[in-house]
C-alpha cells in the first residue's frame, strides 16, 4: 500500500474482508463507534464527531480514521489474509485518472506477485455503492 500511495501521491489503504462486517462506509463519524489504532498498545478510541471515517457499519468498528491515515489492528492484512478491500481515496479536483492508474497497478501487482484475482470499482457521486461478496 505504501509504495503505491507514495508514486501515486494519494491515500492507499487496505483491509482483510474476512474481519470487516457486511457494510462498509466511508462517512462523518458521530463519535459512538470504536477504534483499536493499529500496531498501538493504546486504549480503545473513538473518533470525533464530524471526523471522516471508514467503517464497519454494522459493527461500528472503525477500520481508517483521518481518511485513510490511521488504520485498525482489527482489520489488519496479515499472512493469513486471503481475500482484502484496498481503498484509494482521491480527494483532490480531477484525480480521477489517478485513482485509476494506482487501483489498477495495485490489481496487476497483486495478479503477478500474490497469484491474486481481482475485481474493480471506480465509486464517486456518481456511482456511490459496490456490491462484493468475500
């Protein structure tokens, strides 16, 4: 994730579908749902209200605060990982050719050095929902 959100200069990040819930949303936090900082011996956090927050919402755990700069330990990618979400937040005025360099070199990294397959979605206001099945 670090090496294509660094060429791509945008936020990459990625979560283990098997930990995620049913439903994912990028949305304002009210700041009920929880937070376990990855890598962190912290105690559990809670975003604050307003703040953009990428969420398990049927469980209200939250996988990314800060957009996508603070990631969860209960979502993390691990060895045992087989099946994952990347997001790649384009927050800037016509980066959309640039969402969709990344997201693609991402899929053909993961297609030759993981054995992976994959499928894609391009979401904006447009086209604000993805349906997958882990």
């Amino acid at each position: 994730m670090n090496i294509n959100s660094i060429d791509g200069k945008i936020p990459v990040g990625g979560d283990d579908l098997a930990l995620i819930g049913s439903q994912l949303e990028l949305r304002y936090a009210d700041g009920s749902e929880s937070f376990t900082p990855l890598g962190a011996n912290a105690a559990l956090e809670h975003p604050d209200p307003g703040e953009v927050i990428y969420v398990c919402a049927d469980k209200g755990e939250v996988m990314c605060r800060r957009w996508i700069w603070r990631n969860s330990s209960i979502t993390a990618i691990t060895e045992q990982t087989r099946t994952i979400a990347i997001n790649i937040d384009g927050l800037v005025t016509d980066c959309q050719s640039t969402v969709i360099n990344v997201r693609d070199r991402i899929a053909q990294m993961l297609s030759q050095y993981c054995g992976a397959s994959t499928s894609t979605a391009l979401l904006d206001i447009n086209n604000p929902t993805f349906e997958f099945f882990a």
